[in-house]
C-alpha cells in the first residue's frame, strides 16, 4: 500500500510504467533535461538509472559496471556503482567516470580480490592522475584547478557489500524488519559536509592551527570560507598550494600559503555482509537528499514498479522543490538548464536490486552523464 505521505509526494507525477518497458535499450533514453535507463540487470539482480540536468554543463555522471571485478580467468562476478557529483565544472566527474572503475579492476587483479584498501587505493589513483592533469593544463586553464567531484561508490562482490564516500552523496539501504513486514531505510554512508558537527571537528583535529579552517559565511558552514565539503576527488586549489595562485581567480585565492591539504580523496568505507533481508540500495547525489527523506525515498521504491523507479525518485524530488516555490511541477518541466539551477541541483539517482546472485548474468557496462556517448539534450 502506499501511505498518505508517498501518495501526495508522487501523485503529481505519477504515470503507470510497465514492467520490462525499455529494457533492450542499451545506452538509456532522454526526455528533456531527462536522462534515463529505466531497467537492467546486474550479476545480482536488476538496477534502474536517471540523471537530470539543472546546470548549464552537467556536472553529475554515474556508471553501473557488472560481471568480472578483475582480469584474472574465472574471478568472481560482482557489480559495481558510481555516483560522481561534480562541482565548479564538469571536468572532474566526467575524468572520474572513466578512469575510477578501471583502476578498481586493476587493484583487484593486484590484490586477488576485492577488499577495502583496493577501493581506496582505487580512489587515490584516480585523485593522482586528476592532478597530473591539473599541472599539465594549470597555466592556460586555470578553472581546472578549482572542478572537484564528490564520488559514491558501491561494490556487491562475494557476499559483500562495500560503500565507499568521499563528498555528500548518499547511499541508502531498503531492508525488510522481520518484525512489523515493513521496509525501513537504512543509510549506508555520511556526508563529509561542514554543516555537519563531526565533519568540523574533524577539520579542526587535522588542521590546529588554522582557526579559519571553517567558516560559517551566507548562514553556512564552509571549510576555508569556500566549499561545504571536506572530502573530494579533484579541487586541486585546496590540495596542492601550487595551485592556489595567480593564474586561479582571485575568488579561489587563500590569504597564507599551506602545507596540508585542506581537502582529502581518502573515501570512507563501510562493509557488510548482505542478508536475506536486505531488499535494495539507493544511490543518489545530495540534489534528490534535499527534497526527500530516506524513508520516503525507500517507501517510494518499495511502493513503485522496478521498471523506471530511479525516474520516479528523481521526479518526486522535482515535485517536491516545484511545491517549495508554489508553483506546478509541469511548469518546472519547462525551466530551461542553468535557470533550472536555482530551483534544483543536478540529479542522480540509481536503484539496485538485491536479488539471488546470477554468475552467469551477461556483463554490463553503462555511463549516465555527458560526453560517453549518452548525452542530456535540451528538449
């Protein structure tokens, strides 16, 4: 049944969808601003995907990745999920697109499998070739110093569920209770984000000696009076003091040079053991965490057809921000990108299904974002 709360977040957009509707597209679809792939299977069951644009340049990008984890013949299968929520450009999650999953698969190799210093090792590899890139690039693009990506991973391999965060988007699991028959949502991973009192304190921990490492300026919380997040792929200005200097914008500049990285790539990393009655995983940048709960986004997926579920997230969340401005979602429909902004972020949502492990599942390999061959047009 769906409850009263669910019901009037989803009823202004609600549109009936048929199981197994667009399941032989292979590289999604677009409707607007909207892109989507609305069902596929993974080696453990099936998964749905959206992205919808609000910036004039997309900065989120996603990938699903499924079948061997490693090169050597006959490793285990597994699936793997990214969410890449870019900031200041797009540059970042688009290079984090392409190059985070294959460094996964070569520490695998290396490692004989999966386990949670592969993740890392992953993520700072792919951190050191993003600022390779910035120093070859930093004197006639200096924008490149200052693009950054937040990054959301999970892996299923052999069991085992991993999530890795650097940045603040969400992982949220929907598991049964025995007890009462319902599904509650169970959040996976914390945001690195200075609203949070934890994420303060650590920023003071690490850095003593700055009293300025946070600063609460325009009403929020910013590490350095300049970015909410504490933990990132990229933003090379607030990593490596070399870059933080003419030719950047003066905007990006710090008054005294450092010698710390203000900034970290280091993930955090959650594992577990998957149960019987762990049901499904949302991952999903901060723009669909603004409008909805973890218990109204886990209700929605529970309550919704599998087919187009990532869509009917993402489209909820645009109900909600349309009814926070008093206006008709129909009416947000029509906001062209970059006015879009300043009514809702970026979106990405994807949903995958725990269901019994298939090793014989055919691999699949889909990006969600700009410039992969899977473009968010303007309709």
């Amino acid at each position: 049944m769906v409850s009263a709360t669910i019901r009037r977040i989803v009823s202004p957009c609600w549109r009936p969808s048929i199981e197994g509707e667009n399941s032989g597209d292979a590289s999604g679809r677009s409707d607007g601003l909207l892109w989507y792939k609305d069902f596929g299977r993974h080696s453990d069951g099936d998964f749905s995907m959206a992205v919808v644009q609000a910036n004039n340049l997309l900065e989120d990008q996603c990938q699903v990745e499924s079948g061997p984890m490693s090169s050597i013949e006959g490793s285990p299968r597994g699936t793997f999920v990214g969410v890449y929520d870019g900031h200041g450009g797009p540059e970042t999650a688009r290079f984090v697109n392409g190059r985070l999953f294959k460094h996964i698969k070569k520490f695998t190799s290396e490692n004989q499998g999966m386990s949670a210093d592969v993740i890392t090792k992953a993520f700072l590899a792919t951190e050191e070739e993003f600022l390779a890139l910035v120093k070859k690039q930093w004197q006639h693009k200096p924008q490149i110093a200052s693009v950054g990506s937040c990054c959301l991973v999970g892996v299923i391999y052999s069991g085992e569920l991993y999530i890795a965060n650097a940045g603040d988007s969400r992982a949220v699991l929907g598991r049964l209770d025995e007890a009462t028959k319902e599904i509650k949502a169970v959040q996976l991973s914390y945001e690195h984000n200075a609203s949070l009192e934890s994420v303060r304190e650590e920023l003071r921990s690490l850095h003593p000696n700055d009293p300025q490492i946070v600063v609460m300026k325009h009403t929020v919380w910013r590490v350095k009076g300049l970015i909410q997040i504490s933990r990132s792929i990229g933003d090379a200005y607030l990593k490596k003091k070399e870059f933080n200097q003419a030719p950047l914008l003066t905007k990006f500049r710090l008054p005294e040079p450092f010698e710390t990285p203000i900034l970290k790539a280091e993930p955090t990393i959650q594992v577990q053991k998957l149960q019987p009655c762990d049901q499904f995983l949302i991952f999903a940048s901060d723009g669909l965490w603004e409008h909805l709960s973890n218990q109204e986004a886990v209700d929605i997926v529970q309550s919704c057809p599998r087919n187009g579920v990532a869509k009917k997230l993402i489209k909820a969340a645009l109900c909600e921000a349309a009814k926070k401005r008093e206006m008709r979602y129909s009416d947000l429909k029509k906001i062209d990108r970059g006015v879009r902004r300043h009514f809702h972020d970026d979106i990405t949502v994807i949903v995958v299904y725990l269901d019994s492990h298939n090793p014989r599942a055919p691999a699949v390999s889909i990006k969600g974002g700009g410039d992969f061959g899977i473009g968010i047009v303007n309709g």
